[in-house]
C-alpha cells in the first residue's frame, strides 16, 4: 500500500527541485581532502570528521547522479536535517519524476538519526509507518549492504546550523567488510570474458608495433554485441569499458586501489596509444568510465581539475589532453543513453577502421602551458577565451560520425 502510494502522490511531470546540478573544482577539492582526512584515521582509532552543507549536497547529489538524472537539496537546522529529492524515472504513463521530502532528528537516545517527518509529493505520512516501509526496503533489498556500511563505524552525530559532526570508530573488521563491498563492480564475474579477450589480444600483439586503444574497443565491444541484447545492451557496455579502463589505467588504478586484479594470463603488458601518446589513451577510456559509472560533468570536472593541477605543479595544461578526456565521456555517454544506441554502438564499434573513428585528431591543440602562461592566455576555465577553445573541441567531437546528433 506504501508503495502504491508513493507512486500515486510521488510521481508528477514537474521537478519539486530543479534538475541544475553542477559539481565545481571546489567540490572536488573538498571531496579529496574529506577522502585524504578519513584516509588519516588507522583502524580501532575513534576519529571526529566534520562536514558542511555544501559538503553533504555534494555527496548526495554525486550518488543520485549515479543512477539517473536527479537532484538532492539538503539543509541543517538545530538536530534536524532536512532533504528534498527529486528523481528522473523511466519513461511511463503516470510522470517523469519522483519527488520525496523528509527530515532526520537526533536526540540523546541513539546515534542515528531518526525519522520525523516523510512526504511524497504533497502526501504526507506517519513518520513511524514511512520509517518501518523504509527500513523493510533497505532490509531486504542490496540497499542493506551500503546501509551498514555507512552506519555501523557511527558513534556519535551532532547537528548545528553550520555543520555536522560524526564521531566514528571503524574496526579492521568493518574495513574488510567495506573492502570487499565497494570491490564487487571490479571482481564482477561478467568481466571475466572481456579480460579473457584482453588478454587474448595482448598476447598475439606485435611488439613491433604500437598498441593502440582501437585494438582493445573494436574486438570488446564485438563481443558486448554478442552477449547482450538491446534490453541488456547498456549494462553489458558499461562492463566493457571497465575491463579496457582497467587494462589501460591500470598504474593508475593500482595506486588507489591495493586489491586491483592483475592480469596473470597475458605474456606481456604493453602501454595503449592514441595518436601515438599514451597520455591520450589514458584520459579517453579514463573519462569514458567515470562517465558510464557516474556522468559527464563529473569527467569534464575531473579532467579539467586534473589539468590545472599539472599547470601548477607538472606537465603543464594541455587542451590535448581535455579533448581526449571531452571525447571519452563523450563516448561514454552514447554509449549508455538508451538500450537502442547503446545497441548500435556495439555494431559501429566492432566495424571501426582505427581509433579516428571515435577520437577526433587534437594535437593542434595548446598545451605544456604552466600556472603562470595558462593564466596569460586564458585567463581561467570560466573566461570567454576558454569557452571559446573548449567549445571548438566540443563541435569537433560532434562533427564526428559517431557523435553526430540527429
């Protein structure tokens, strides 16, 4: 009866919040330094982090976006935290979004939070019968595991109208247990067959001849074509891309993530060209995959932070770069917008000539440029002289066949 409810009164053809979000370097560098703090706390140490508003919009809005296309508003008041969400839905006959509300107190009788007031659209529940149908759901849905996940290190939380506070405790027990949830995506038994073919491939590779990323896309997505179908076709491309990602990026992935597989069936491992620079290869497939997992704002983010960092501190920024990291999620999107082009992706991809195919030519582009040469030419991301050259690498991108917009 709850859900039949939340269906009737949730669901509208308008957004209760607008669906504008937008992530900044801001955010990002925030984000990492919250993740570099967390990362400071050994296990059976008790440890307090503090996080604001912005930061848990942030983290909300980053998650729903995983999903689909949505928007989280959240505000703190004095032991109260109040959410709005609205969530896009597959196409149906009753509304394109889900719209709930609800608001979490504390009291000095639990260390988590309660909840005190739940609405569906404009419908209104007893905050005790919306608090049993949500436990119910996360209970027994794969929603339990990232929910004990998230609360069990909990302690203590304290609400205020600037922040929150979690005192947390978290056991060599509760990390293993975090540890081999977040590596399930990685160790997905579906990957098994793309990092077979991989492998395959770097085996009967020509050490004469460079590597390039199109010999690892034409024959993976050749073999997503075969195993999935237009309903499946979405899923089965994401798992692809994670495969070659995870070949092609793998110095990087091993950097943060100390159980990543190796490869122990392929001879030798070679670097992946684009246009004959490894750097190219990396970003692509890289921002491909952020994209697939999450979206492509948070690729672009991603990439353009990347490159301002190495302004100050590193190769320099390089336009050569952001067009590949442009291109990837690019393609990553395509590739996971509807069933049906994600369908004829598999079909255009398995027939491709080379990597011109999906990555448009950008070494005319500018790059090496340090802080102090970025800023004389530049000025910055949001200036006029920026927009105007990360435009031109967007229409050359769409000019492609493969990106083309009907």
């Amino acid at each position: 009866m709850i859900a039949i409810m939340l269906v009737f009164f949730g669901v509208s053809s308008e957004p209760d919040i607008p669906l504008e979000w937008t992530v900044t370097q801001e955010d990002i560098a925030r984000a990492k330094k919250i993740l570099h703090e967390g990362a400071k706390t050994k296990p059976d140490e008790i440890a307090t982090i503090e996080l604001t508003q912005q930061d848990l919009n942030l983290a909300a809005n980053y998650l729903l976006n995983r999903y689909s296309k949505s928007a989280a508003k959240i505000e703190f008041k004095k032991n109260v935290i109040r959410f709005m969400v609205t969530m896009t839905l597959p196409k149906n006959s009753l509304g394109q979004y889900l719209n709930i509300s609800f608001r979490l107190g504390i009291d000095n009788t639990s260390a988590l939070p309660t909840l005190t007031k739940f609405k569906a659209g404009k419908l209104l529940l007893p905050s005790k019968l919306a608090s049993f149908a949500i436990n119910t759901v996360i209970k027994y849905t794969s929603l339990n595991d990232y929910f004990i996940l998230a609360t069990q290190p909990i302690k203590v939380l304290k609400i205020d109208q600037q922040k929150l506070s979690i005192t947390y405790y978290s056991s060599k027990e509760s990390l293993h247990h975090a540890q081999k949830f977040l590596t399930q995506d990685v160790n997905n038994p579906k990957l098994e067959a793309y990092q077979q073919l991989i492998a395959q491939i770097i085996a009967n590779h020509d050490p004469a001849w460079r590597l390039s990323l199109a010999e690892l896309l034409k024959p993976v997505f050749a073999l997503a074509l075969q195993n999935s179908t237009t309903e499946t076709a979405i899923e089965e491309n994401k798992i692809a891309i994670m495969a070659v990602n995870n070949y092609v990026n793998r110095k990087e992935n091993k950097k943060f993530l100390s159980f990543y597989p190796t490869n122990k069936t392929a001879v030798k491992l070679y670097p992946t060209f684009l246009y004959k620079r490894v750097d190219l290869a990396q970003h692509f497939i890289g921002s491909a995959a952020i994209t697939t997992s999450v979206n492509g704002q948070i690729a672009q983010v991603v990439g353009e932070e990347k490159e301002l960092s190495d302004a100050k501190s590193g190769s320099g920024f390089s336009f050569i770069d952001l067009a590949a990291d442009k291109a990837g999620a690019r393609f990553g999107e395509l590739v996971t917008s509807t069933p049906q082009n994600a369908r004829n992706i598999q079909k255009t991809m398995s027939e491709i000539k080379d990597y011109s195919d999906f990555m448009p030519d950008p070494r005319d582009l500018p790059e090496h440029m340090n802080e102090e040469e970025f800023k004389q030419r530049y000025q910055s991301i949001d200036s006029p002289a920026y927009k105007a050259l990360s435009a031109e690498i967007d229409a050359r991108i769409n000019a492609m066949p493969l990106y083309k917009k009907e």
